[in-house]
C-alpha cells in the first residue's frame, strides 16, 4: 500500500490547452509539527476519559441515513483506520476511514475535517475513533458521509459541512495506534456493477480500490461557476457552465491550475461551451448576461453583466477539477482529479491516450448513480500500465 501514497514534488508541465475553475483553497502539503494531542489513545481511555461504551460499525452508522440529514444524538461511537492521504493535495478537508479485520470487509466513510496536510496529523494505517453525537451524517450526491450541519450560505448545496474548528475536531476525533495500512482492494467489473446497482450501501464506496483494464474514454467532464462568488446551485443555471459530452475539449491534463484554465479559454479550446445547467442552455460563453438573461436575473452580475461569459470566467479564475473518464469493460468510471493537486499540470501519458489498458488506484465513490475515482497519488503511481 504505501508506494500508493508516495510523496511527489509539484510537477510544472507546461500545456496548450489548460486550466479550470472550483471553490477550494489551496492545498497546504507541507509537514507541521507534532500536535501534543496526538499521543494515541487507547480504547480503555477513552472508555474512562470520554464516555465510550461501545463500537458501531460503520456500516451500521451509514444504514442510519434515510435520505435526508441526520443528526447524531445518541452515544454513538465508531473506529477506523485511516485509508487516505492529502499529501499529493488530490484529496481535500476530508479523511477516509475503514474498519474491519481486512481491505475487503468493514465499510468506509468520509470524515469533513476542514483542514489540509491531515496526512500529518492521521498517516495511512492510524486508528481513528470517531464520537459521532453531535455530527450530522448527510449525503452527497449519494456519497454518505460525516460532518456537521449543513451552513445556510447562499451557494451550498450539501447536507453536512465541514469540521472546521480544531477543538471541535478534537472532542470528535480520537487518534490510535498506528497499524499496518489496508492493502487496495481489487475490484472487477462485476464487483462495480453490483455496487452502483445496490447504491450508496454497498460496503465498497469510500475504500481504496484497484481497477485493472482501465481504458481511455476520450472524454471530460468539468463544471464551472463563471463568477464563484455569486449563488451557483442547480436552481442558477446562469451561473454554470458544464463541458461534457463532447469529447475532451482538448484538455490533455489530469486537471487544471489557474493559469491553466485561463490558457484553455484564452485558446478558445472552449468557445463553444454553453451557458446553462440541465434543460436551460443560453448559448456560448461568447454571449454576455445582459444578452442572455432578464433584467433582474443579469443585473446580479453588476459590470460584469456586459462581459461576454469567456470575459467573467478569465477575470475571476482559479484553479479547478476534471474529471476524465475511463471505461472498465462495459461500465464508465470518472478519475477526479483537483486544480490544486501536485499533478494538476502534468499530461496523460500518450499511452493512456491511445487507449492502452491500465490499472488506478484510488478512492472509489458513488457520483449521481456512477463510480469516480479520486487518485491518491501521482498519476505515474496510480495509473499505471498493465
């Protein structure tokens, strides 16, 4: 497991085509010193000092969900073993945690712990006990996961929030013992197929997989708010940008840094790109808001609203994901990959383009009915050819 979480220095490939657009921040991936509360605790101090009577499954803790939020009142406790890393900046404010005896039993689940270089702190293979009262267990999309009540800004669109409070995230999260990391587990395609079928309670979501015969599917899919700052749900269609179904709109990077994303659009690799979410198209990004829209919904973007759409995306740009996807057999899989990655810049390896069979490794999560996978290392270590 650990040649999956090797430490990569930032790569500065240079491309033609580049960048995208996302809420993060970036990625810290530094190394912080040693907090005093990390010494590791022990379950029978944790019995004594913190009121743990006994230990959930995770599994049992995700069937609680009913599709809708739920808070988290009773004395429920669960534990873990760390199967994630930030370190490559590919995974964001967030842990995955197993448990069980083996890579292949127990169920996994996201913790939202607002902070980065959490790789520090929680290493692959440390054992986290979890005090879940108080924490909300919400959904994503499908993807269950454990954080706080959702925030009521304007542009979330989630049913929990992040941890983001230190000393909130130490009357939660509880450190172990370091242990042997968790092997990927090997997943064919069957095995994926019964996951999607049996939806966002299948065991495997959340764990690190393996997938062999990987291939190219010469396409992309990347969704953009051309000013971040505005309201950008499903309901502001004026403020989305979607590239997807057409191919790869020649993106030949893992993802896009900033600089990256205004050189696609400066390119005009993405002219045709149409403004809009679901059934409601406006035309081109060439197109501006006041041409677009009615008056009141064009006149939330201020100046802008005179811009051409291509304008707003370049003055308020940043760095953003891209998800390309892969075909294992019949069954399509989205590889996630963030702008603020170490690899963000680097390029497909022209095998990959040429559709040579691969195996990834990385986290396996259900998005709106299908698999994504979100590498954990740098691509020449978790995409490599079979």
């Amino acid at each position: 497991m650990k040649k999956y979480f090797i430490a990569i220095a930032a790569l500065a490939a240079v491309v033609s085509c580049k960048s995208l657009k996302e809420e993060w921040d970036p990625v810290f991936t530094g190394k912080q010193p040693d907090a005093a509360w990390a010494v590791p605790y022990t379950e029978e101090q944790l019995q004594e000092q913190q009121g743990l009577e006994e230990i959930t499954a995770i599994a049992d803790l995700k069937a609680m969900y009913k599709n809708k939020p739920l808070p988290i009142l009773g004395n429920i406790w669960i534990k873990g073993k760390v199967i994630s890393s930030d370190q490559s900046g590919n995974i964001y404010n967030e842990i995955y945690i197993q448990d069980g005896k083996d890579a292949n039993s127990g169920a996994a689940i996201s913790l939202k712990l607002g902070k980065g270089s959490l790789y520090n702190e929680y290493p692959v293979g440390t054992w986290l006990y979890v005090k879940c009262t108080g924490l909300t267990l919400g959904a994503y999309n499908g993807m269950i996961q454990l954080g706080m009540a959702a925030d009521e800004t304007a542009t979330n669109e989630y049913e929990t929030s992040y941890i983001n409070l230190q000393s909130i995230i130490e009357s939660h999260v509880f450190r172990g013992f370091q242990d042997t990391a968790f092997a990927p587990v090997s997943l064919t395609e069957d095995a994926l197929k019964k996951a999607i079928t049996a939806g966002g309670s299948d065991n495997v979501w959340g764990k690190v997989v393996s997938l062999k015969g990987c291939v190219y599917g010469d396409q992309i899919f990347a969704l953009f708010y051309p000013n971040s700052n505005m309201a950008h749900k499903s309901g502001n269609p004026e403020n989305r940008v979607f590239l997807s179904d057409k191919g790869t709109w020649g993106v030949t990077t893992w993802s896009c840094t900033k600089d990256g994303y205004i050189g696609y659009l400066q390119d005009g690799c993405w002219d045709e790109a149409e403004v809009g979410s679901g059934a409601t198209r406006y035309g081109s990004i060439l197109g501006t808001p006041n041409q677009y829209l009615d008056a009141d919904t064009a006149a939330k973007f201020g100046p802008d609203a005179y811009l051409t759409y291509k304008e707003i995306m370049i003055k308020y740009a940043a760095a953003n994901y891209i998800s390309h996807y892969f075909n294992l057999g019949s069954t399509s899989i989205q590889v996630r990959t963030s702008g603020y990655a170490k690899f963000a810049a680097s390029q497909l390896a022209a095998g990959i383009l040429d559709h040579q069979p691969v195996t990834i490794t990385g986290i396996v999560t259900l998005y709106n009915g299908a698999a994504q996978i979100s590498l954990v290392d740098d691509p020449s270590i978790s995409v490599v050819f079979d």
